[in-house]
C-alpha cells in the first residue's frame, strides 16, 4: 500500500514523508483502517483521489504541498504536509492539518491537528476504541446519577463526588467528561473524558475547553494539579453501586496527548496514566488565552516574583480579574502576588491601601476598555439591541512607569466614553492615566504624557474635580470610589475561597 501512496504523490509532483508511509504500513483496527484514504477506490470507498476532487471544487482549494488521508467531520479533513520533490522538506514535514470545505476566514483554514502523521492516526485508533464506553458511563450511569441524586434534590455535591461534564456550542455537544477529587494522591481522578471536533468549531476547541475546565476544577479542589486516569471510582446509580476501573483508556486521553502535542506540551512523559503537577501547569498556560504582551509578563512575574501559574490562569479562566485588569496589576504593582492570592488581611493597613489604589486603577481600565471593544446599538436610532459578540478589536499596552494604559486602533468616529460631546481627538490611540484619587505625582505624569500625544485622566465618579495640564481630557466613570472598592472586594474575596 505505501508503494500506491508513493505513486499516487508523485504524479502531484510530490515525495510522500517517512510518517505517512508508516501509516499505510500499520495494521489498524478496522475501525480505523475504513477512515484512511487510499490512492484508489477499493470497494467503492471514499480515497485520496474522491478527497482531493471533492475539496478541488470547493471554494477553499488543496493548497499543493497537502494530502487528505482521513476523514475529520462531514465538511473537513486531515491533511499531511508533504515537500516538494527536490527541495528541502519543508517546516512540519509529515504534521497533519485541518482542511475545511467551507469556513469564513483564512485564519481558521490549515489549523494543525498534530505535529505526526502516525502518532494522529495512533490516536485517532485509541479515541475510537474508548469512546463507545466512555458515551455508556457519562450519559447512561453517571449522568443520571448525578441528576437523581443532586440536581433533583437541589443538592450540590462535594469535592470527592464523580461530577458529570458537557460542553455544547448551538445545540451539540462537543465534549464529555466525569471526575472527582481523589484523596489518595491529592489529586484530580478522572473516569471518563471525550471530545470531537465538529464543522462549525474551531480545532481543537473542545479539547481546550474541556482541558481548561478540567484543569480549573483541578486547582479549585486545592489538591496537587496532578490528574490521573487510572485511579477507580464508583456512583450510586438507582440504589446500586457501579464502580470504574478508570479511564476506558486507562492513560492520558489520546485526544488530550493530541492537542497539548500543538500547543507543545507533551502530556504523560513522566506517568503515561497521569498528568503531573508540572504538566498539568504547563498546559493550564497553554490553554488560557492571553495576548502576547500579558504572557511575556505572566511568565516574567512566574520566573522572577515566584507567583503560581495556575493561580493567574484561573483568575483569568473564571473572570475574577479581566486580561487587562490583570496586565495592568502585573505592569504596576509590586503587590500582585498578595492581590491574586486574595489581598492583604484588614489588620496591615498600609498594604492594604495600596493594594486597593492599584485594584482601583486596574478595574477603570478594564471598565473603559469594555466600553471602547464592544459596540451597543441600544438607543439608536431604529436600531435593535443584540446581544451578540460585537467587539472592535480594540488594543492595549501597559505602560509600568507611567501607571497608564494606551488604547489603539480606536473608532475615531464614535463618541468618547464618559465624556459628553466629544470624539477621538486626533486618532486611533489614546494614552489614558487611570487613578481612583487625584495628586501631585498624576499631573506631572500627565504633563510628560501629553507631549506624544492625546491623554486622559480616568476618575471615579466622586473624586473632586482635578487641575490637569492643558489638552488633557477628564473622563469621569459613573462608578463612585465605593461602588469600586465593593466590586474590588468581591473579587479578592473570590481569590480568597477559590482554592480549596
């Protein structure tokens, strides 16, 4: 067979890589074996040639160093990455990729599915054959369990209980999992965990939200952020008790090796039936979105300040602390580490009070740039509220001596926030100087800025009215100063009780 996949690329022009032919070579369960394309058209199945017809008719063409071997979902294949013949192999030689029928933007095209061809197949063979099992044990045991014994009851489970998982987007569910906290190893036990890539998801989405949920859960039953899937555990399903060996994979998911293989976190090198505390940290800052400039300073404030990983991921996972709120207290504050812990306690006053001044400070700035990225259209004009993502992709930097955040690519056609009657002055950035009281330091902070270009001062709404140097706009956050430190304190208090 790897002698017609040879032919086969080379009427394109093409050399077939040492990992594809590896692939025709192997001996798959025939579950697998029916999803791997040939070269020709035995028993009338779909092969290369239907796969690369099919998509040369589409509106997304075979890019030519790509090869559909198997099938990913009704409107998408996996691809491998060939060289030219004669020339260097290219980057990726032999990493498959996603190859869409239809998707709306370049970006989504080509998504890497895995750095191997071989090892995706391997790992396609190993899903298939726990997924059945998995599906029994989550919507037909576990699920019903859970229903009949707390959601039915209004009661919420502890930490050790097995808890049922489902991810959905528009109606289909994308992902499944079932696990508990473990005490034998202070861990994360983990019976059951499935995901499936589907058209209208991006790739691997699944895998990263079950992965950050799982990983969340993990950190919030304060044990080690070890996860293991070969650790049994039992439910009481209609006065019975079922037990599980672990997961029907009884390793680290194939789907889950997968995606941290993209992201390059190999997952179960030390313990192939577990995710250690270090991989297990690793991967919560592969999965948890940040912009460029947050995660250099996410990793500086890991490396030199000796803050915990998981403890910045999961703040910014839940939504205690905004991507900016959060650059801005790594940027400015010395005391982040105390403030993403929960704060200072009330008896150390001075701490206390700055810490407060830097949380002020961050959550005006997440405040306004909400109100720059999302567009509302409530109280225009003939115009129908909807609630729909509608951000403007608006940009910050943090600026850490200035105590200041500038906002760019701006609508400079579109009112400024909290301040009547005006427009962007001059264009799409705007240097604005977020402070919940108002002194010496700031107007000389504000004098310096105001020469390279238009600056704002941010205030509560109750502050009183500051001396600004000349050309430099007010804008005033309907919030008062108490309004602030409430919602400030509700964040700490999350920090506080996060971790169990």
């Amino acid at each position: 067979m790897s002698d017609d996949v040879m032919t086969h690329l080379a009427e394109r022009g093409l050399t077939a890589p040492g990992s594809l032919l590896e692939v025709y070579e192997e001996q798959w369960p025939s579950a697998v074996r029916e999803l791997v394309y040939r070269p020709g058209t035995p028993e009338g199945r779909p092969s290369m040639r239907w796969a690369e017809d099919l998509i040369g008719g589409s509106s997304w063409p075979l890019l030519p160093n790509l090869v559909p071997i198997m099938p990913v979902d009704e409107r998408s294949f996996a691809c491998v990455v060939v060289s030219d013949l004669g020339e260097e192999p290219l980057p990726g030689e032999g990493a498959v990729v996603r190859w869409h029928l239809d998707v709306r933007a370049d970006e989504h095209q080509a998504a890497l599915l895995d750095t191997d061809c071989h090892l995706y197949v391997a790992s396609v063979a190993d899903e298939l054959a726990a997924r059945e099992e998995g599906l029994r044990r989550v919507l037909d045991e576990i699920g019903p369990a859970y229903q009949e014994t707390y959601l039915a009851n209004e009661k919420r489970p502890r930490d050790f209980v097995v808890r049922p998982v489902r991810i959905a987007c528009q109606n289909v569910i994308v992902a499944l999992a079932a696990f508990a906290q473990d005490s034998s190893f202070d861990g994360l036990a983990v019976v059951a965990w499935q995901t499936c890539e589907v058209p209208h998801v991006g790739t691997h989405e699944a895998n990263r939200a079950l992965a950050a949920l799982t990983l969340c859960d993990a950190f919030q039953s304060g044990g080690t952020m070890e996860i293991r899937f070969d650790r049994p555990a039992s439910v009481q399903i209609h006065g019975a008790r079922r037990s599980y060996p672990g997961h029907p994979e009884r390793r680290v998911p194939a789907s889950l090796r997968r995606y941290g293989r993209t992201v390059g976190v190999e997952l179960g090198v030390e313990d192939p039936a577990a995710i250690s505390p270090a991989e297990a940290r690793e991967l919560f800052l592969a999965v948890t979105p940040m912009p460029d400039d947050l995660r250099d300073r996410v990793a500086e404030a890991i490396s030199l300040r000796g803050l915990a990983p998981e403890r910045l991921c999961y703040a910014l996972m839940t939504g205690t602390w905004s991507p900016v709120e959060l650059d801005f207290l790594l940027a400015g504050s010395g005391r982040v580490a105390s403030i993403i812990a929960g704060g200072a306690p009330w008896t150390d006053r001075s701490a206390r009070q700055a810490e407060t001044e830097a949380c002020r400070a961050a959550l005006l700035s997440g405040m306004l740039f909400n109100r720059f990225n999302n567009r509302d259209q409530a109280g225009t004009s003939g115009a129908v509220r909807v609630l729909e993502d509608d951000r403007l992709g608006v940009r910050w930097s943090c600026l850490p001596d200035e105590g200041a955040v500038r906002f760019s690519n701006l609508d400079v056609t579109a009112p400024l926030p909290w301040l009547r009657g005006r427009t962007m002055p001059g264009g799409e950035e705007l240097t604005v100087v977020p402070r919940g009281t108002f002194g010496t330091g700031t107007a000389e902070t504000l004098e310096r800025l105001a020469v390279y270009g238009a600056v704002a001062l941010l205030l509560p709404l109750d502050v009183a009215e500051p001396q600004v140097p000349e050309g430099v706009m007010v804008l005033r956050c309907p919030d008062r100063l108490a309004d602030l430190d409430k919602a400030i304190e509700a964040k700490l208090l999350t920090a506080r009780i996060s971790r169990g």
